[in-house]
C-alpha cells in the first residue's frame, strides 16, 4: 500500500458503530465538498454485525477499508482469513503479534503478491504496564511492544499497530521496515476516554507515525466534518 501524500491520507476514520446505515451516515457527515475520509476502520463491531456487506457499502462510497479483526489463531486458520481479507479487497488488516513467529510467517505467506498490508497488533492502546503485569507479562509496555515488532519483522509481515508513545522507539530500531498505524490519537481539544498512552496527531506524525486511527474526537463530535477539518488543519 502506498503511503501518504496528503494530511488527509494520514487518517483513518474509525466507524464504531452498528450498522451499515450508521457508517454510511458518518462518512456522509465527513465528506468534505463530496470527497470521503481516504481511509475507514471496519472494526469488531460493525464487522460482526454487519459481515462483508458493510466492507462492499463503504468501499461504495469511496473510501479505502482498514479491516481491524484482529486475527488470532493457529497458522493455517490464519493464513485462509489472511486471503478472505483480501478478497474484499480491503486495503490493510490485523493479526495479534502475540500469536508468535510461526502464525505470522503464515500470514505474510498468505498475502504475498497482494495488495494488502498487514499490521501486526502489540500492546493495545488500552493497556498500561499494571495491565500487561496482570497478564504475566512483567515489563513495560515499550519492552513488549520492540520483542513483538522484531518477531513481526522477522516474519515479514508489513508494519505494526503501536500507541503514539512506543512510534520513536520502532522508527529507531526499524528505521522504515515496519509501516506504523497508530491508534490512541486525540487531538489536545478531546477527551482521552479509555486510552491510556495518548499523543495528538501532529506529536505522532512527528515521531514517525504513518497513519493515525482516530474515532471518537471526530466521530463523537457535535459537528464531525468540522471536528475532521481541524485535525486536517493540524496536519498540514
């Protein structure tokens, strides 16, 4: 997948919502003089909800889909989601870095020769060392985050899904191996919700960032194209 030329391109539009109409609605209530959010987060949620038909309606509309599933499993279950991903022609998906070297070998083996990128999810946005401690995982979520970047890297996988405070650290250890999508964005004049490791999206291209996930500061806002247009400007 290319990368981006513009401020615009940069962001990801993320469509938590339940339904195909809703979606439809919020990149409608976006669209700026007809154009749409160059990219569109198809999460957990609406996939579920909605299935593939949601992917084909926001493609409809103009947008590039980043489909966030999240794929964790054994390597050939992987590998067949990998290629079902693909053939809805989204542009990036996810799997979970934790599913170790081999399942992610799988993975890029799956999307050779296609136009997909892969992004190997680390740590979650929403979770800080208290969090990974709990889990058995006794380190800092930097540390854990650099351990799953170098194995994604190891197998070939295309970039990673990182929080705004680990992107210098992947950027000077990968330098450009590894695209960077970066959720855990908000802008200084939004809330940070249950994000715990925040920057705002000028901080987070500065580090390095090369597309940022934003949702709620946009989506949630009273007027969302106007709420869009800031962080456009921001970016500029």
């Amino acid at each position: 997948m290319k990368l981006p030329s513009r401020p615009q391109d940069k962001i990801i539009i993320a469509l938590d919502v339940p339904d195909t109409d809703g979606a439809l609605r919020l990149i409608d209530s976006i669209a700026d003089h007809g154009e749409p959010p160059a990219l569109c987060k198809i999460g957990l949620e609406l996939f579920t909800a909605e299935g593939p038909s949601v992917v084909k309606a926001v493609k409809a509309r103009g947008c590039e889909i980043f489909l966030d599933l999240k794929f964790h499993d054994i390597p050939n279950t992987v590998a067949h989601a990998i290629r079902s991903a693909a053939g809805l022609g989204v542009a990036m998906t996810t799997i979970h870095a934790v599913g170790g070297l081999v399942m992610m070998e799988a993975a890029a083996k799956a999307a050779e020769k296609m136009e997909l990128l892969i992004l190997a999810v680390t740590v979650l946005t929403s979770m800080d060392s208290d969090q990974l401690s709990a889990t058995g995982i006794n380190v800092e979520p930097k540390e854990q985050v650099l351990r799953l970047a170098g194995i994604a890297a190891k197998a070939g996988i295309g970039g990673i899904v990182c929080s705004p405070l680990e992107i210098s650290a992947i950027r000077e250890s990968f330098d450009e191996k590894l695209r960077i999508v970066t959720p855990g964005v908000r802008p200084i004049w939004a809330a940070a919700g249950d994000q715990k490791r925040v920057m705002t999206p000028a901080e987070a291209v500065a580090a390095g960032s090369d597309w940022l996930v934003i949702g709620r500061p946009i989506t949630a806002a009273e007027n969302p194209k106007e709420a869009y247009a800031k962080v456009v400007a921001e970016l500029s």
